[in-house]
C-alpha cells in the first residue's frame, strides 16, 4: 500500500521550491496544466529530470502554493502580497479561469484592473530636463506615442509634428512646452477677468443715439435709443486673448495626430465656441441692417460661452482633470443620491400638506421646494411649517436629509482620493530607461570569431591563424601544404583533423580511428609514443612520433 502511494506521487519543481502531491489530486481539474502532469507520458511533454524525479517549471513559486492548494481544497484564493497582474498571469499559465477566484478575494484581485483602468485615464507626463520637446528619448516616446515609426525616412512634418503637438498638448514634455502653458494659462485668467468687468457699470458707458422708426404712412419718425457699450480697452484685451486662442487653436488642429479624436474632444469644442462669437461680433458691427443688429443681440447674450474657458484649465492642473474624472466615475451614486432625494421630497411634501396649515402649504408642489431645503439643510426660511405636527414633519425631514447626502458622499470622496492617488503616482513616476543590450562582435572587430579552448588561444599556436572561415575548401591543415577540403565548422574551434575530411569530435569522444581515443592533456595515446602536453595539437598520424 505504501510503494503503491510512493508511485502516486509527484513531485514539482516551481522556481526552485519544491512541492509534492498526489496524481489524484491534480487529476481534480481536468483541462489544466497541472492535470497533463498526471497523464501517462508527461515526462517527455514536460521539463523531466528523471534524476531528481521531478517536473521543473520557472514561474512564481509563491502563487503557484496557492494554485495547488486550490487542487487540493477546491477553493482558489487570492494572495494579498502579490500584484494583481501577476496573479493573473500565473493563473493563464496553469490553466484556471479567473471565475474560480473565491468571493472573499474577488474585490482584491479586481482592485488592479481599476487601478489600471484609472492609470490609462491620465496622460503620462514625459518629463525632459534637456529642455528640448523632441531630442532623445522624448522624440521616440512621441513617435511610439503617435504611431509614428522612427526608422522610417521622412519630411520635416514627420519630424516636427509630434514635436509640435507636445509643445502644445502636453505641458510637461519640455521647458519651452511650461512656457506656452504658462502663457495659455495667463490669457485664460485675463479673458475671465474681463468678462466679468465687462458687466460693471464702471467699465459701461451709455450712448444716446437717435434711430429713424418707419411709421405706416410712409414717413420716418426719430427716436431716440440708448445703448450701454463696454470700455474700448476691455474689447481690445479681449480681441488680444482672442488672437492667442485662436493661434492655439489652429495649431493643435493642424499637428494634432488624429483629427477624429480632435474633433470629438468636449474642451476642443469649448475652445471653438467660446472663440467664434468674437469674430461673428466684429464681422457685423459695421452693418447696420436690423436682422444684423438683431444677431449681434443675439451673439451678446451668447457671451457666456467665455466662461467655459475655465475648463481649459484642467489641461495644466492635475486636480480638476481629477475631479472631472471623479464626476464620471461617480455616476451611479450620484444618480442613487437624486433617486433618494426624489423619493423623500415627495414623502414629505405629502406630510406637511396635510399636516400644516393648508393656507401656508396650499399644495403639494409647493411643499416640493420647502421639502429640497429642508433636506439639503439649506433653510430659506420663506417656508416654515406653523403647528405641532408641521414641526415634527420638519424636523424628520431635515434628518432624513442629513442622512440621505451622508450615504454616497463617502463613495465620491474614496474615488477622489483613489484618482488622485493614482495621477501624482503616474505623474511623479520616472522615466523608464532604454536597457543596455550588448551588440554582438561585428567582423573586423578584436573579438570577432570563434571562442578559444583551454590552453591554446586564438593564433597562439604557429600553425593556427586564427578562426577558420565556414564554407570554404582549401583551408590549410595542420599538416603544412595539405589543403582540408572540410566543408563548414570544425567541433573543436580552430582545431582541424589531422586526417583530410574528417572533422574531430567533442573532447573526450571515440575519434575517426576506431578505438583510438581523443587525447585529454596527460593522457597517453596507445598507439602514440607518449601524452599530447598541449590541447589545440593535432593527433599525430599513426607511426609518427608526437612532438
């Protein structure tokens, strides 16, 4: 019973780490990896030291104690000390499936496929201290970045565009690319600075004009009308940002990589809208036709569109590009939050209609707006309830409120603090350095050509001169004036046979003399008259006397 249990055995060798079990236990998962072991013939599929006996696999051994433990238990958990990337490599290797992870520990191994998720939301900040936007490795990581292949041959609009659209696009790329943010950044705060001192009455002057009105019979009648323009140097500040916007504009949308994706950008649609009203503005103001009055109404009420160029900032401040991803990646509690808002406004709307005095609360619309201050904690106090039972209305109202905003707002502020985590991680990560791969030797180089062998280097002895070309007939022996007709590589690097034609073999071997072994250093040759000293000799011809 016990050789019969020896014989079920199977021992494994995972990156040094030593692990038995039994064929039957493997065999519990059918399909996998590890299953294949406990098939008849596994040790010529496998890695098999049948000294050892045991199978050898170089992966992780520390997931891989996890991985048979889930054969024998039947339970896959996931270990807290291990990446999550790896982990799941480790289980595509031996065959499991991902579904098979416990419930306990599926929110730990899921926890890196959003932090990635999170991670490839955010640009990556190349930073380069040389200060150029487009030598070294700042070049090639655009190129890769673009799509654009290095090696390829092309004009200066292959070389410059990436260049360009960095200096623009990405603030951390070069010196010169902070100083074109920091201008951008500048005409943003001084284009709301002035739309915001555009409607104070100190910066309005009011002009008297007289219009001629036609009247029915034919004749004009003059009226007067005043109108309130802004400050000449408030519009030529503005005209001044404008020229700025629109030269930032036209660039990115000439040396943008793809135009697609450019077009359908929300802050690249902000930048348009916010830029056109200025130039249709100065287009009509010279016409003097009602329908062109009427649209230049009509384009200054529009101006408000300026005001979205604040979002123009989260393109050089990694807070609000945070907290905008933040607002998307919290919409389903931010829609939870509006259901149970909904449903206590309504609730308690109800209650004090019919619980406070119907000519304070004369109907349930009404009681809506007192019901979304009462819940938000706000409290205008225009609405108040009057008797007892409008009190306590009130006062459960207000609780429920405090206790309905209190719910999801810890889930938003987790997933701030996660985002925001996450890109100064991203942003203050280094930049990764090209490895060191050592090129082989090139011909004509000093170490160029076949190793030497112990005791005889390259072209030490008289008649070696060096690596033997492959190929070629007529490379001499080491018996003087006798040509070698061997065709390619001889076995023992720069060694030739001393018999034209065949190649000596690996030391230690039978020669082409039958029964004649290769001589190892101090050891005599039977029929030689005494020990080759040097390796790199060739075997004497039989009856000849070796040196």
């Amino acid at each position: 019973m016990g050789w019969q249990a020896e014989r079920d055995k199977v021992v494994i060798n995972v990156g040094g780490v030593r692990h038995e079990t039994y064929r039957s236990t493997l065999q519990t998962l059918p399909g996998t990896r590890l299953a294949c072991l406990a098939e008849p013939g596994a040790a010529s599929r496998f890695d098999y030291d049948s000294v050892a006996g045991e199978f050898f696999f170089d992966r992780h051994p520390g997931v891989f104690a996890y991985v048979l433990n889930y054969y024998r238990t039947g339970k896959l958990h996931c270990p807290a000390d291990v990446c999550g990337p790896l982990f799941e490599e480790e289980l595509a290797f031996w065959g499991i499936d991902e579904t098979d992870v416990e419930p306990c520990c599926w929110m730990t191994y899921r926890q890196h496929r959003d932090a990635e998720e999170a991670l490839d939301s955010f640009e990556s900040p190349e930073t380069n201290d040389g200060g150029d936007g487009g030598n070294g490795d700042g070049n090639g990581t655009e190129l890769k970045r673009l799509c654009l292949d290095e090696g390829r041959p092309g004009g200066w609009w292959r070389r410059w565009r990436p260049r360009v659209w960095a200096l623009f696009e990405d603030p951390y790329s070069s010196r010169m690319a902070r100083y074109v943010a920091f201008a951008s950044l500048f005409f943003i705060l001084i284009s709301i600075t002035t739309f915001c001192l555009e409607t104070h009455e100190a910066f309005n002057r009011v002009i008297n004009k007289t219009e001629s009105i036609p009247v029915g019979n034919g004749t004009a009648s003059p009226v007067a009308v005043v109108e309130v323009e802004t400050e000449p140097f408030l519009t030529y500040v503005e005209g001044t940002c404008v020229v700025w916007f629109t030269f930032e504009f036209l660039m990115r949308v000439s040396f943008c990589p793809d135009k697609r994706d450019f077009i359908k950008s929300s802050l690249n649609i902000i930048d348009f809208v916010a830029i056109l009203p200025f130039y249709l503005e100065v287009g009509l103001r010279g016409l003097s036709s009602k329908a062109a009055k009427d649209v230049l109404g009509f384009l200054r009420v529009v101006r408000f569109v300026r005001i979205l160029r604040i979002f123009k900032l989260t393109r050089h401040f990694v807070g609000l590009r945070v907290l905008g991803h933040t607002l998307r990646a919290s919409t389903n509690e931010f829609l939870l939050l509006v259901i149970f808002l909904a449903l206590g406004v309504l609730i308690f709307a109800t209650m004090i209609y019919y619980a406070d005095d119907p000519t304070h609360f004369k109907n349930i619309p009404i009681g809506f707006w007192w019901a979304v201050v009462t819940m938000t904690t706000l409290g205008y106090g225009d609405m108040y309830p009057m008797t007892w039972s409008g009190m306590l209305v009130g006062a459960l109202c207000a609780l429920a409120g405090v206790l309905t905003i209190a719910m999801p707002v810890p889930v938003i502020v987790n997933n701030f603090g996660m985002y925001y985590s996450l890109a100064m991680a991203k942003q203050k990560l280094p930049k990764k350095k090209n490895k060191h791969i050592p090129r082989p030797p090139q011909p004509g180089s000093p170490g160029y050509g076949p190793p030497t062998t112990t005791g005889s280097p390259a072209g030490s002895h008289p008649h070696n001169r060096g690596p033997i070309p492959h190929n070629r007939v007529g490379v001499p022996s080491p018996i003087i004036g006798v040509p070698s007709p061997y065709r390619g590589p001889i076995p023992i690097i720069g060694v030739p046979s001393p018999i034209i034609g065949v190649p000596i073999p690996i030391i230690g071997l039978p020669s082409p003399i039958i029964g004649v072994p290769i001589p190892i250093i101090g050891v005599p040759i039977p029929h030689n008259r005494g020990p080759i000293p040097i390796i790199g000799v060739p075997i004497p011809i039989i009856g000849v006397p070796s040196p």
